[in-house]
C-alpha cells in the first residue's frame, strides 16, 4: 500500500452533519466524480452525513495519475477511512462504484469495521465474468462504440469534445480497473445488501442481479425499475427512495423483487 492520504483528499463531504447517525459513502460510475451526488443532500434524512468519492483524474483532482487496479482504490479508500470519526456506514455504488463498493465493504469487513449496508446499483455480481471484451486499450473511436454498445452510454456524452476530453483519462482508467479486475471467492461479504436494476440495461439482466445472492451470506433485496443503466441520473428521486429506505430498515431475510413503478422518479 502507498502513503495513506487523507479523508479530505479523498471524499467530498457534501452533507456535513455534526453528530450523523448514519455516515453514507458514495462511489459514482466509470468516469463520474463526486459531483454526481451534490444533489443528493437535502434529500437525504438529516441526520444522515454524505460523503462522496472523488477519484485522481477527475475534477479537482485531474491533475493527479488516475488509478488502474480495483485493489489499489480499495487500499486508499480504506485508508482514508481510518481518519473519519467512527460512525454507521452504509455505502452506495453505482456500476463501477458497486463494484468498487463490495471491494470496500470486503475490505472494512476484513478490517474489523463492516458497513451495516451495501447498496449496489446497475452492477452485474462481482464474481461474474466481463460481459463485453476488453475496450480500455482500443483507440479512443472504438473505446466510445464500446462504451455505446456494451454500457449504453449515450451518444451525446460521447460526441461531446469538452466532456471527452476531460473524462477520458479517467474514463480509461476506470474501465481498465473493471477489466483487470478478478474475483477473490475468501468467503461471502457478511453485510445487509440491496441491489438496485433498470429493467431495460443491457448490463445487467436480471439473473445477475439475482446473482449478487451468490456473494453475500444474507439474503438481498431486489428493486427494479423501468429505465436503462443511468437511472442513478434518469430517475435520481427514485434511487433516493430507495438509498433512505435501506438506511431506515433492515433488508429482509429472503430475496424479494420490489415491485417498483416510476413514482418519484427525477
């Protein structure tokens, strides 16, 4: 492991709360920086702090080597942890950040300090094999057709010369850290899990979301809705209905499959 860095580094604290009873950590998708959840604030219950992931690369941070290696991100989000007042944590990650959040949760469980929660958003189960070929080391117009084909990313983010520039490196480097990514099965994560999927993201089908049942020793809780795999950004109020049930109650002890519809979606 490198020099620990601190947690200022490393989250953005966008909902500072003097004496929260829960702390939330969020990890945004291949790409995205904390700013995905600056809106999530005042939606949230108030005594819930939110502090979110901001990876080298992107933002404030662009200027920094981005990181390649699922365990790498692991070892410096762990870290910075450490220097946060020891609160209830629940983590959120959407896509690469469901990803990147299982890993965290393995790790803070290995640690002594497991979240009471994971939440995983638009994320096939981590011990599942790549559903797309490799796409981080093509030239950059075979990288987009990718990202369109396989991830669904839009094509107006994709032909957007300012967005591109700027997220590209850390674009890369995400995905090569999906890619290069490889399951350690030591033993399933002992932490309350929900699972959030759209039902029209081609990422994700349902048999593995169902799957995530497979690497965790309780039982998840399944919710589903009509939209593709950026609902974190098409259907925000709903996720944020979803993100505060599972900080307010217990998962259930069996697999159920909410069925959701679109009420409160952003």
């Amino acid at each position: 492991m490198g020099k620990q860095l601190a947690a200022s580094q490393v989250f953005r604290r966008l909902k500072p709360v003097a004496e929260p009873r829960v702390r939330l950590v969020c990890v945004p998708y291949a790409g995205g920086a904390a700013s995905l959840f600056h809106a999530w604030g005042p939606a949230l219950p108030h005594d819930v702090e939110l502090q979110a992931v901001q990876l080298p690369a992107r933002q404030d941070r662009r200027r920094e080597h981005a990181m390649t290696r699922v365990t790498a991100i692991v070892d410096v989000l762990a870290g910075a942890m450490t220097a946060l007042p020891p609160v209830p944590t629940a983590i959120f990650g959407h896509s690469f950040g469901a990803l990147v959040g299982f890993e965290l949760a393995r790790r803070l469980s290995a640690d002594g300090a497991p979240p009471f929660c994971l939440i995983a958003s638009a994320r096939r189960a981590p011990h599942l094999p790549l559903a797309h070929p490799p796409l981080h080391k093509l030239p950059d117009t075979d990288f987009f057709a990718g990202m369109n084909r396989y991830c669904g990313t839009p094509w107006d983010r994709l032909r957007d010369p300012d967005l591109v520039e700027l997220a590209l490196p850390a674009l890369r480097a995400d995905f090569e850290a999906i890619e290069t990514f490889t399951y350690d099965a030591r033993g399933p994560l002992d932490v309350s899990t929900v699972v959030l999927r759209g039902r029209r993201d081609t990422t994700m089908p349902l048999e593995s979301a169902l799957a995530w049942g497979e690497v965790v020793s309780r039982e998840i809780r399944l919710h589903e809705i009509d939209a593709g795999h950026f609902f974190v950004d098409t259907h925000r109020s709903w996720v944020l209905e979803r993100v505060t049930e599972a900080l307010r109650t217990a998962p259930p002890t069996r697999v159920v499959r909410a069925s959701d519809d679109n009420r409160g979606c952003g």
